[in-house]
C-alpha cells in the first residue's frame, strides 16, 4: 500500500513523555504513544467505497491480507506511530476532567487529492486513557456507528467518515444497560475518517491544567490547517476561530434538526472543533415527531440531550470551548458576542430550515406561526417525522382536504386521529394551501425541493437492530442492504421501499431500538 502519508498533529505538537501503557493523568502534552491491542482472527466484514477512493486506498488494497492486519490492530503502518489524543470534558453538564482517547488509536494523517485524514481505530484497545474499561468495542455498537456515520454524510450532514468495518475473533464482555446483565459479544474494530479529530475537550484539559503554552499552540495549529481563512492575529485569530467553530456547528445541529438525528451524548468531549457529528452512541433516529425524546437510558430522568434542546446544548458547549479559549482572548466582549450572534443565527436558520421542509421558500413576516403551530399538531399524538415530512411533498395547491391522509398515513395508531384533531389539522391545511398560493413554485417544482431537503431513507432505530441481530448470527448481508440504500437517502428507490415505513411495533421497547446506552 502506498499512502502519502503526512502527520502533523503527533509532529507538531507535543507528547506524553511517558511511553509505557498505563492509566495515568497526563500533563503538558496533546496525546500519548500506544500501539493497538493485536487481534486473535480478524475479518474485514464491509469497506466504504468512496473513503477507500477519498484516502487513496485501491482495490487490490482493501482485499489484502496487509489492510485486514492494519484495520484490526495486528500491523502498524510503517513509518508511522499511532497515539491516543488527550482531552476532557463537561458530561451532562459537569466536568469530568481528563476524559481521552480511551477505545480509539489513531494511526495516521494522509493527503489524496489535496484533501487530509485522520485515520483513527475505535476498538482497538486499551491506551492511557483507557480508566477502568478495556478500550474495546462491540459488533453491535461498530455496525451501528459505521453505518450511520455514512448515511450520514449521504444526508448531507457534517460528520465523521467510516472506512471499513471489522470483527476481531475476540469475545469482549458487555453490561448493555448497566443493570448489572454483563455478557460477552463479538469484538469490532471501525476504522473512522475525519480530516481531524480534534475535540472542544482538547482546547479545555489544558485551559483547566493552565497550560496556555500547549493551548495557544494547539490553537494555532488548528487555525493552520483546519481554518486557513482565518487572517487575523493575536487574539483576533482565537475570536474569529470560535466564531468559525461557532457556525460550522449550527449548520450541524440543524441538520440534525432537520432528519430527525438526536446524539444522545453531547458532552463536549463530543463535540469537534470542526463542526461534525462525532462519537455514534447511544444515538437514535427520531421515529414519532417528538421533542421531548432522547435514546440514552442514562439521561432518560432528566433529558438533557433530547431532540428539542439540542440546539441549546451546542450553545451551551460553545461556552465552555469560549471559557477554554479565553486565556488567549483576555476579553470578554468579543466572546460574548459571538455566542449572542449564534442564537440569533440559530432563530433565523432553525425557521427557514422547518419552513424548506414544508416547501415555503420566500420569507413571510409571520411564518414561523405556521411552523410553531405545525409542530404541535405533530406532537398531540405519535406521527412519524420521516414520513410525513416526505409525504407532504405529495400535497397538491387548492386540496387541503388531502392533508388528512398524509397526517394519517405518518399516524402510528390511526384512532388517535380524533374528530377535534381532525378539525384543527383541516385549519391548518387552509392556512397552509393559501400560503402556498404565494410561492412562485408550481406543485411538482415544489416537490422536487422539499425531496432533497426530507429523506425518504434514514438508518431508524430498528433497521441497525435487524443488521446487528443478523450478525450476531454470522449473517452480514444486511449490513451492505442498507449501506447501499443510504447512499441514496432523498431518492425513491422504490427497491427499498420495504424500509419506507413507521417503526414497527416489536420496536417500540426494544433494547438497541428504543432503549440504548453509552456501551452501543
């Protein structure tokens, strides 16, 4: 294999002195050395075409013995020395101080077509940061970040890559929901892609161990090869990077707004300093339209992270990135602006995304009444997101009477749908058919917009759980079925249709659809 291989983070910035493998509080450095955990009989279950392209890998590459060893720990590619990143963080609210790298290695930084990336393995291993678990990973939490680390960059939201998915021959022990049920399950390894892996935590261990010497340099080094638009000096490069940083995560979590993607775990150690969905947990797909929901069992008292504060929760880490910073700043006026002109921006951008999804795309002075009053008829009884924002593409100007039946096929049980419910959603319809009246776009020309902004396809909950339940039975055909469909995510694919449907009720509680914790 021939790689342009180009590491800068391990060459430029500065290193844990210690080099042996052991649990241990790490200071003045930005990563520690640490080789993977060699693997008893690896196997490559599924590579993304496009990463292997993206990172110059060929075809005769990821069908060699040399990819299989590299992907699963067994080899270390040659002139490299993989590391394990240091960082902390805020976990629901409180900080956690050193957090780290404790299940991912990164191997290397690459260049193909003018482009750079990380090569990182989760599962792996044990490294420094490690604490008391074993640094290893599951099949069952592997095919779900895989898989939905490609849909969605498919959907068009910013996010870490996957570029192969294995199982390592090793049996590794897990407490799914942490009720004292441990098992043993099929070892993975994900090989995850990103042009870099830097966190919002990198920046606050070294604000909080007061070590603005590394911080200033890591900051700098960001500026340098992740936001090279930046011009500004002195403390106006660090304002301008947390505005940057600032942005790039709005249009994040308005994606995520958008298709109905709820994290479940947006601790700032979780949150990349460019902007991408990172760290695929105890995430899920919201099926009814409902504010309210989180899939992480540990947050279910009191919803931190649920779907609608979301937004917020970026806002909120966006402050402790702020407090990290601020020793290069030494000025609280221009961070304080930033952060106002984030909510401000969120307001404007949050109401035209659910406008675009409902096919308004000139701004009206009151339209956000139809958006408002729109998400609480969704939320009165269980309507399915996915379906009924892309089944609303189907309404026809002049026929609001047709309406009901896009509400009634979203609806999980269709005798909620009550007479009262009924009158309030015909209101609605006429207010939103002379809406529409004042769109320049003619009702198939609308439909083709509002279809690449609603997916028809998203990996919902119970989709990743049929795959994991096949693999678990050494059966990984499903895994590329729905590799391949997500590829397409706003396209009909009638082939697929099948997957066009609510969740199914054996779904409804089931572990790994509804039920999900920070092991999966």
């Amino acid at each position: 294999m021939k790689l342009n291989i180009n590491n800068t983070f391990s060459e430029e910035l500065p290193s844990d002195p210690v080099l042996e493998n052991s649990r241990r509080q790490v200071r003045n450095a930005c990563f520690s050395y640490v080789t993977p955990k060699k693997t008893r009989n690896p196997e490559i279950l599924h590579v993304s075409e496009e990463m292997r392209k993206s990172l110059g890998f060929s075809e005769e590459d990821v069908q060699s013995e040399e990819f299989l060893q590299i992907m699963t720990g067994n080899k270390v590619i040659e002139d490299t020395k993989p590391y394990a990143m240091h960082y902390g963080g805020h976990q629901f609210g409180n900080w956690a101080g050193q957090l780290g790298d404790g299940r991912a290695i990164n191997l290397t930084e690459v260049i193909h077509n003018s482009k750079r990336w990380a090569i990182q393995l989760k599962g792996a291993g044990e490294t420094p940061y490690s604490r008391n678990a074993d640094g290893l990973a599951v099949l069952r939490s592997s095919i779900r970040e895989y898989l939905c680390s490609e849909a969605m960059y498919h959907l068009g939201v910013p996010t870490t890559r996957a570029l192969s998915l294995a199982i390592t021959g090793d049996q590794v022990l897990r407490d799914i929901l942490y009720n004292g049920n441990a098992a043993y399950e099929k070892g993975a390894i994900v090989c995850r892609v990103a042009p870099s892996f830097v966190r919002f935590g990198n920046f606050e261990i070294l604000a909080a161990h007061g070590d603005h010497k590394n911080l200033k340099l890591l900051a700098d080094y960001t500026i340098k090869y992740f936001y090279p638009e930046i011009k500004e000096s002195g403390k106006d490069a660090y304002v301008k990077l947390l505005s940057e940083v600032s942005k790039r995560s709005l249009r994040m979590v308005i994606d995520w707004q958008r298709v109905g993607f709820v994290h479940g775990v947006m601790n700032t150690d979780n949150m990349s300093i460019l902007g991408l969905t990172i760290d695929y947990g105890p995430y899920g797909w919201l099926e009814d339209y409902d504010l309210g929901w989180t899939p992480n069992t540990t947050d279910r008292q009191f919803k931190r992270y649920k779907f609608g504060t979301q937004p917020e929760l970026v806002l909120w880490n966006l402050y402790q990135l702020a407090n990290a910073l601020y020793p290069l700043i030494e000025d609280i006026d221009p961070i304080e602006n930033v952060l106002n002109q984030y909510q401000e921006a969120y307001k404007l951008e949050y109401i035209d995304m659910m406008l675009a999804k409902i096919g308004i795309f000139t701004n009206h002075e009151k339209d956000d009444l139809y958006v408002n009053e729109l998400q609480e008829l969704l939320q009165l009884v269980e309507t399915d997101m996915t379906i009924f924002f892309r089944n609303l593409a189907n309404h026809k100007k002049g026929n609001s009477v047709q309406g009901i039946e896009i509400v009634y096929d979203a609806l999980y049980n269709h005798n909620d749908l009550t007479d009262d419910l009924k009158r309030r959603w015909n209101a609605w319809f006429l207010k939103y058919d002379t809406r529409l009246e004042d769109e320049v776009l003619e009702d198939d020309e609308r439909k083709k917009k509002m279809n690449t902004i609603n997916p028809k396809y998203v990996l919902r909950n119970y989709m990743a759980q049929l795959a994991i339940d096949d693999a678990d039975k050494g059966d990984y055909n499903l895994i590329n079925v729905l590799y391949q469909m997500l590829k397409k995510p706003y396209d009909e694919q009638p082939e697929y249709d099948k997957w066009f449907v609510k969740r199914p009720d054996w779904a409804r509680n089931k572990i790994g659809c509804s039920m999900l914790s920070c092991s999966s």
